[in-house]
C-alpha cells in the first residue's frame, strides 16, 4: 500500500527504541474493519531481521537505502519501532498508518512544509500537515500529523488522520469495546507480523471477490526466531458448507502441490511444513519450519517472480 511508503518518508528522524511494540487495539478505531501490525522491534529482536534483510538484499536495494541513511540520517530497517496501518475498506483512502518511534518534530514539519503544494489545517490542539508526494511518477496529495513525540499518523485522507488522532486522544471508540476485530486480536505480544480483517462489514469490495465474500473473518500470524518460524492463518467461513468447500479447495491445492514436489524442492518444503484442520466453520492453515529452510523458500519465490516478470517485460 502506498500508504506505508509515504510514511516511511515522513518519519526521517525515527530514533532507536529500546522495548518491543505489539499490536495495542486500543490505537485503533473501533471503525476499522481490517489492521496490519508489523512488529519491527521484535522482528530485529528475534534476529529474522538481519536474516531476512539479507536474503532479499540487491544491489539496487542496497543503494537506495545507503541514499536514503545518507539524506535523513536515519534506517527505515533498523530504526522504526512499528508500523501498523488500518481502514474501513481496500482503499488507500479508506486507509491510515501510525509509525512509531523517536522524532524530531520540527525536521518532520520542515519536510513537509518544503514539498509542493502544502497545507495545513487544525485539529483540536494538533496541526494535520498537507503535501504532494511523487509516488512512481504519479503526484498524489497526502496528510500527516504527529500525534505524540512517539506517534506520526500518515494517511491519504484528512479524515482518516482525524479519527487516528481522536482514537489516540480517547475522543473515540478503539476495537477493544466493540465485538468484531477484538475477537481477534493476538495473545502472544511476541508475534512480528499480524494481520486481521472483519470481512462481513468491509466497505466498498467488489461483488466478484468470491473469497473475500466467503468468510465472515480472517487473521493471519507470524511469529519465530533464529532457529523456527511460525505462520498461522484463520478464518471463519460464513457456514459449515463453505467452510467444508474451502478445507477441501486448500487441501487439494496442498495435494497437487505434492505431486510437483519431485520437480520443486520448495514445493516438497512447502507440503512437509503445511497443516490444515476444520472445526465447524472454523478454518486452520498452519506452517512451521527452520528459519533458514523458510528464507531460501522465500528467496527461491522472489527469485522466481522477478524472473517471470522481467519475461514478461521483453
């Protein structure tokens, strides 16, 4: 989402922190319908972070971030304590991300005040900065504000910016007093990667979007360190005839997997490592393998994809 690439951009001072950062519902609307929490904190805790960096490193990747450190003083890998961006739909507008860590608010301002087109607007005590940011080429209009000297609130939309800021002042209803996203929200603070989504009451989905529309919930988790890594996925089917379909669609598609796994050593990991159950309309898809054997998994696909897509590109 370009929503957490403007952010990145906008938190140039982020310092060190020095306690992890689980996901807190009490940071999000009670009108979101869908959150993603990326534990940055935990994840270079747990040492994924520096294994991960490295198997997705290039050389242009390289570059652009020693551009980045040199121009902000600052490495969006390293530094920021957490990321979590939630909405009421699939929108970017319908989207607002919070960064936190330690930052220079006058710097930030000065950034945003220096871009084209700026505004700004007041919001109770708080002032929701205005820019135009050059996204692939394309000039698009974003808003800012730092809520606390902790907390910077990026979204596409000012009103979006608004209700952040009125949840993280109180002023407004967080998910943990409504029914909904609380219900799924993690018991292990230790978890690096968590998204969740109330599928029933997302706004504006296609009517094509099959999957979507065939579960009333779904959350997804990652969590491991050096030695394993975990994800697990969830989901609440809207009926039990639903829920029998899509245990048999996902175990079919682990079957033929199987079948090609003489020919794809990923593949064969894969198979090993999956675990599928069903328990009424519940739906459990579950993974756990070595740290290292799922990054050569996962830099197997990158490289896979890139080739498929530069193929494409001739």
């Amino acid at each position: 989402m370009r929503i957490v690439t403007i952010g990145l951009v906008c938190v140039a001072l982020a310092g060190r922190c020095l306690l992890a950062d689980p996901l807190n519902g009490k940071r999000v609307s009670a009108q979101a319908r869908w959150v993603a929490h990326l534990n940055l904190e935990q994840l270079n805790k747990s040492g994924i972070g520096s294994l991960l960096f490295l198997a997705l490193a290039t050389e242009k990747g390289k570059q652009r971030l020693g551009e980045f450190r040199e121009e902000f003083g600052f490495d969006p890998l390293t530094d920021l304590r957490s990321v979590t961006v939630y909405g009421k739909g699939p929108r970017d507008e319908d989207a607002v991300a919070l960064f936190r860590g330690v930052f220079d608010g006058d710097r930030l301002v000065a950034l945003a005040r220096a871009s084209d087109s700026y505004e700004q607007s007041g919001h109770h005590d708080q002032t929701i900065h205005g820019w135009v940011a050059v996204t692939r080429g394309r000039r698009e209009l974003s808003y800012g504000c730092l809520a606390a000297d902790d907390t910077v609130v990026v979204s596409r939309s000012p009103a979006m910016v608004k209700e952040a800021l009125d949840v993280l002042a109180r002023r407004k209803a967080n998910i943990t007093s409504v029914a909904g996203l609380a219900d799924l929200l993690p018991r292990q603070p230790t978890a690096l990667l968590v998204v969740m989504a109330d599928l029933e009451n997302l706004e504006h989905v296609s009517p094509n979007a099959t999957v979507l529309r065939s579960a009333r919930n779904v959350r997804f988790s990652l969590t491991g360190d050096l030695e394993r890594i975990s994800a697990s996925l969830a989901l609440t089917a809207t009926g039990e005839a639903t829920a029998t379909h899509l245990h048999g669609a996902i175990g079919g598609l682990i079957s033929l997997m199987a079948l090609n796994a003489q020919e794809n050593p990923e593949l064969r990991i894969l198979t090993q490592a999956l675990r599928v159950s069903r328990h009424g309309t519940s739906l459990r898809v579950e993974l756990a393998c070595p740290a290292r054997q799922a990054l050569d998994l996962l830099k197997a696909g990158i490289t896979k994809a890139k080739a498929l897509h530069e193929a494409n590109q001739r």
